[in-house]
C-alpha cells in the first residue's frame, strides 16, 4: 500500500528541506540556542518524522513533509521581520523552528492523519513546551531567562487563548512567531481553496471556516 494513494505528497524535495534546517542551525552564533536546536533535530525519531509528518490533519500542510515545509517557512518570514524591528533575531528563529515540534507527538502519520491520545488531550503547544524542555534540561547551564523567553514563543504561537495559546505574546518575538505561523498557514489555506475552485464553474469558493470568507478564484483565459 502506498501512503501517497491515502495522504498527498510534499510538493517539496525533503532532503533538500533538512538541508536547509541543518544550514539554519548551524548559522546560528548563539551557542545555547545553537546546542539546544541540534539536540532537537539530530534526534533520530524527530528527524525520521519530519521526513513524513503533516502540520495538520486538514487546514493547511496537510500533506507528507508538510510540518518541515511550514518550520522553515514560518523562520524565513521570522528572519525577513527581523530586518525591520529591533529584536534578537536568533531567539525569534529558534522559536520558529520549535513552535511546532510537538505536532510529532500529537499525530500519528500512518495511511491517514489521526491524533494521538495525548495529542487530544494536552495539544502540541503543551506536548512541545515539555519535549523542548527536557532538552534544555540536559543542557548545562543553558541561561534561565533565555529559556523562558523560547518557551514563551511556543506557548503563544497561537496568538489569543481561544485560539488555542497558552498565553498571548508578551514579547516582540512571540508577536513575529506568531504573525508568521498565521500568514503561512492562511496564505497556504488560500492557495488550497484556489486550486480547488478553478477547475469549478464558478469564480467563487463556498464559505471557508477557517478563513472566515469566500476566496475568489478567476479563471483567466491564456494570454490575460
């Protein structure tokens, strides 16, 4: 059986994606950070799901590889913020890199995408929260307020509480995380909607849920 028949394929080459996480973590200058991330994702079981694991079970990077595909994209859209405001920049990236990581344990990616026990009952901001700090627990002397503040970025990713945050961004880079996780996710929310009603007759998508709106979708004749 292949899994492609049941969960779409990434769009993506993925060895070419863990590529460029390797080449983002290593540019990093700030040692605890740097330390921390390697431990992370030189972690054979991370490193195997990110090979396959979606980023969601439908809404957005729902596909085989998708949850890498969203990391990096959220650190890039992180990194360009950075050029505007004054933040730390490498504390925003890792906190970018590692908002998501407890989706590895809140699915399981079999021939479809279905949640774990613990996925259903603590959610990945709180399965993330506890894997990353267990690594930094193993890490001699990694500075205590530097961990706070990464924790914070993943505990706020989501951006309000009813959206699914622990807390709401206290902090210029848990507000970019979070701004950057919301515009991917939408953004790709949107591509999907307009590849889907093109081929339709009309302009117009059905009432999204997630979006809150219609999406318009032209179809352009060959030359427009």
């Amino acid at each position: 059986v292949d899994r492609q028949d049941f969960i779409s394929p990434c769009p993506k080459d993925v060895d070419a994606m863990l590529g460029e996480l390797s080449g983002t973590i290593s540019s990093l200058g700030n040692a605890p950070l740097k330390r921390l991330l390697l431990d992370v994702f030189s972690d054979n079981e991370v490193r195997e799901k990110l090979r396959s694991w979606p980023a969601a079970q439908v809404r957005h990077h729902a596909y085989i590889g998708g949850l890498l595909a969203h990391t990096l994209t959220v650190a890039k859209l992180g990194q360009r913020s950075a050029e505007f405001y004054d933040v730390d920049k490498e504390l925003l990236v890792a906190g970018a890199l590692l908002h998501d990581i407890g989706k590895i344990q809140e699915f399981d990616c079999g021939l479809t995408i279905v949640y774990t026990d613990k996925g259903n009952l603590l959610g990945h901001t709180i399965l993330g929260s506890s894997l990353v700090r267990d690594k930094i627990s193993a890490i001699p002397s990694f500075p205590e307020r530097l961990s706070w503040q990464l924790l914070h970025i993943i505990g706020s990713h989501h951006g309000k509480r009813e959206w699914g945050a622990i807390v709401e961004p206290m902090t210029l880079e848990a507000f970019l995380v979070f701004i950057s996780d919301y515009a991917d996710s939408r953004a790709v929310r949107y591509q999907t909607l307009i590849q889907e009603q093109r081929p339709l007759e009309q302009n117009i998508s059905p009432w999204d849920s997630t979006l809150e709106t219609r999406v318009y979708a032209p179809k352009f004749e060959e030359g427009q």
